[in-house]
C-alpha cells in the first residue's frame, strides 16, 4: 500500500473510533468487569459462609447455655448431691410438736418386735444401730424417719444431703448420709453403718463400692433380723425396722427442703409416711429410756404409734 493509502486507512479508522457510541465496552473492559463482578460474588460467598457458621455458633452455645441452666435449675439436682444444709437439718430438728400428735402412726409400717437377745447399749445408754447403703432408695426414705426421732432425744449434726442411685428403683429418691454426721444425747447413743456408697463397684454384693464396713456384731445383727437387706434399724435389741416404713415415692421430684416443709405439714402424705414413721421409732425408744423426756414421750403423737409397734 503506498504511503497516500495507509493514511487514508488510518484516517478511516479514526474515524470508526470517533464514531464508537461511548457506552460500548471493550473485549478489555468486559474482561475486567466480568473479573469485578466475580471478586464480589466471592466476597459476597464469603460473607454468607461467615454469617452461617457465626450463626450456627451462635445457636450451639444457646443451646448449651439453656442445658446448663436446666441443670442447675432441676429438681432435685444431683449436681450438688452431696452437701451439708444447716437449715433443712433445723427443719426436721424443729419439726412441732403439734405435727407428731396430729399425725399419730400416720401411714408407716409398724416396727418388729425382738427378744432373747442382750439389750444393745453404749456408754451406759441405749443404742440405736442404723445400717444401711447411700445407693439405697428405701434406706432414703427411712433416713428422714430416722433423723426426725434422733433430734427429739438429742442433737444429730453433719448430715450430707444426697440422693439415692439414679439407676436404681426410685431413681434420685432426695435423702442425706450418716456417713459423717454426729449424735449427741443424754439419752440414748447413736451408732451408723453406712455400708456402701453411691459410686458404683461391680466388684462388691450390691455394685457399689465399700463406705464403712461393720463389726462382726453388727453384721450378726443385720443377718440375723433383717437378712442382711437395707435399712436396717436396731433400736437396743428390742425393736428392729427391716426395710423402709414408707415408699420412696412420696419424695419423688422434691428437694431436701421441700421434704423437711412438708414434714411440717401434717395433711401431706410426706407427713403421714415420715412422721408417722418417726413416732413409731420414738415410741420404741421411749420404752428403753424409761419414759424419758417426759414431754417427748407423753406425747399424743407418741402414745398413738405406741400401739402400732
């Protein structure tokens, strides 16, 4: 092409380039446009992924932050399953006088009687032999029994509130331990036996493991009247509790201080079966310490449960 052509070419070109509309894109821009429009889908992707796991974070601690509340909050809580609680043992310590009399033998089972054997004592008193296991539902529900006549002839402290196997019948049944609890009376002595524990053993007779073991006396007791089941209740070789005097469903649900309340109220069942219980063992006792405290063992309540043992 000779040099006259190639401007006139160019001048050509030009001139389609002056009349381009100056909306239209370049091969170049559509190229870095579509390239634009993939970064902000990508952040856009990124973002919504971020929004989903911060949400389902979100959701998850909730979640866990509600079962932690539940559990701190269920009744009863196995959570603190093993405390001591000065006002629930002022409770039952205090229990009126007018509720025992009201309730009388209530509905509890009646004691057995025993004879031909020595009067079970020490330090000069009559003796009370508590034997049980802390797994054990019905030794539960007879603890409250066993405490509520202790504290009319003396003073029972340090007490550990608890709850009975979640795996056994009557699972959780609310009670406390005698493990460490002291007695002091100028009446009558006090001697536990909390045979097993609640942390399970595969390798001992009830699948938990050993607490305190007793003496061959006390085993020879416990076989002798009670074939060796639990609770097992001594009160000086004359009166045995063998088993529990109530069901352990009345305490189903409750909390130790729901149980004490209504021990206190001599129209609920919890009353009839606890208290009721209670009188019982008061009046077997009242037979070994000769009527004494007069107030304790002249009572209504007392003189009423004293003809169902």
């Amino acid at each position: 092409m000779s040099k006259g052509g190639r401007k006139q070419a160019q001048r050509a070109r030009g001139k389609v380039a002056a009349q381009r509309p100056s909306g239209t894109v370049t091969a170049q821009q559509a190229r870095q446009k579509a390239a634009a429009q993939r970064a902000r889908a990508r952040r856009a992707e990124t973002r919504r992924r971020a929004l989903v796991v911060g949400g389902a974070i979100t959701v998850v601690l909730a979640v866990v932050a509600a079962l932690i509340a539940v559990k701190l909050t269920r009744t009863p809580a196995r959570a603190a399953s093993a405390t001591t609680d000065a006002a629930v043992e002022q409770a039952i310590a205090s229990i009126p006088a007018a509720t025992f009399n009201a309730v009388g033998a209530g509905t509890a089972a009646p004691l057995k009687t025993v004879s031909g054997q020595p009067e079970l004592s020490l330090d000069g008193k009559p003796e009370v032999l508590y034997m049980g296991g802390e797994y054990c539902p019905y030794c539960a529900a007879e603890r409250w029994a066993v405490a509520a006549a202790l504290d009319r002839f003396g003073v029972l402290s340090g007490t550990k509130f608890i709850h009975s196997s979640p795996t056994d019948v009557y699972p959780d049944t609310p009670t406390m331990s005698f493990y460490t609890s002291s007695y002091t009376s100028r009446y009558l002595a006090f001697v536990q036996v909390e045979w097993y524990s609640e942390k399970p053993d595969s390798a001992t007779p009830t699948g938990y493991a050993y607490l305190q073991r007793p003496t061959s006396e006390q085993a020879a007791l416990i076989s002798r009247y009670s074939g060796d089941a639990f609770p097992f209740v001594d009160i000086g070789n004359r009166y045995v509790v063998s088993g529990a005097q109530y069901l352990p469903s009345a305490l189903a649900g409750m909390t130790w201080a729901q149980v004490a309340a209504a021990m206190r109220d001599p129209s609920s069942a919890v009353a009839a079966g606890i208290d009721g219980a209670a009188n019982m063992i008061t009046a077997a006792i009242c037979k070994l310490t000769h009527g004494q405290p007069a107030s304790v063992c002249n009572s209504a309540g007392v003189r009423a449960a004293d003809g169902s043992i």
